[in-house]
C-alpha cells in the first residue's frame, strides 16, 4: 500500500510500538514491576490489534508473570483481559474464558462497564454455566468446599 494512501493511525504503529518497547526498557531497568506490566500489557493489545494474537499472547503472560510478582493487581487484571482476548483470536475459547474469569475475580470495579463487558464475554463464549457471574467454576467450587471439609475446617468458598 503506497504510503500517501495509508490513514494517519496506520502510520503512526511503528511509533507506539517503538514506544512501548522503550517504556517497557526504562521500567525493567528501573525495577518497576507495575510499569514493565503495564508496558507489556499496552505492547501485547496493539500487537493482537495487528493481528498476532500469538505474540500478544507473549506479551500479556510476560505481563501477568510480572504483575503478579510485583502485586500489581491493576495490571495483572489487565494481563488476563488482554490473554484472553488474544487467546479467543487465536481460537482457544476455553482458556480464554479461564483467563476473562481471573479478569473479573481480579477487577477493582466490579459493577463498572469493564466488568459487565468482561461478563457479557463469558455470556457469549463457550458454554451456558460453564462459568458463573462470580468467574468461578462450579466444579472448583464444589471441589474446594469437599477438600476443606475432609482437612477440618470451615469453606471460605462461595456457595453456588
């Protein structure tokens, strides 16, 4: 595509991925787990916009490996959103529904539009009740109230 024909958004790609590629340098150098997640993050959701869900893929579990190291809970909420929007790109629906269900255990506004948009995803992929609003399991749910039952003590897991 000629250069002239090409829209000013277009263009400008080279810059934000040279832009991201550079804040996620100063922020490992400066030992900033928040900021290289949030770079990773920012690098992994234009790449999948481009069309590489396999190496946004790369870059958001970069980015939730760091954020989860650093308790940045902001930033690993947005690396399992990002995961598992790659994810479904690439065709993987069932751990892209695991990683929208971590998003929303993870979200700071649960009543947001983030968070219904998060849902409305879960309503829309895979099957009916395989997941519930809470982003849980049931199976795990159950699983987990049994395993706490035999060791002795009282389930800390909600009930279904």
């Amino acid at each position: 595509m000629p250069r002239e024909a090409m829209s000013p958004a277009i263009e400008r790609i080279p810059d934000a991925l040279q832009h991201f590629r550079r804040s996620l340098a100063i922020a490992q150098a400066e030992g900033d787990h928040a900021g290289e997640a949030g770079a990773l993050n920012r690098l992994g959701e234009l790449l999948r916009q481009q069309g590489h869900p396999a190496e946004a893929a790369a870059a958001h579990r970069a980015a939730l490996a760091v954020a989860a190291a650093g308790r940045s809970r902001p930033e690993e909420a947005s690396a399992h959103l990002g995961l598992a929007n790659a994810l479904h790109d690439a065709g993987d629906t069932l751990d892209a529904r695991r990683h929208w269900a971590a998003a929303l255990r993870l979200h700071t506004d649960p009543a947001g539009t983030q968070a219904a948009a998060i849902r409305a995803r879960l309503r829309q992929s895979g099957e009916a009740g395989a997941i519930d609003a809470t982003g849980f399991e049931p199976c795990a749910k159950a699983t987990r109230r049994q395993v706490t039952a035999w060791a002795g003590r009282p389930s800390a897991a909600p009930r279904a």
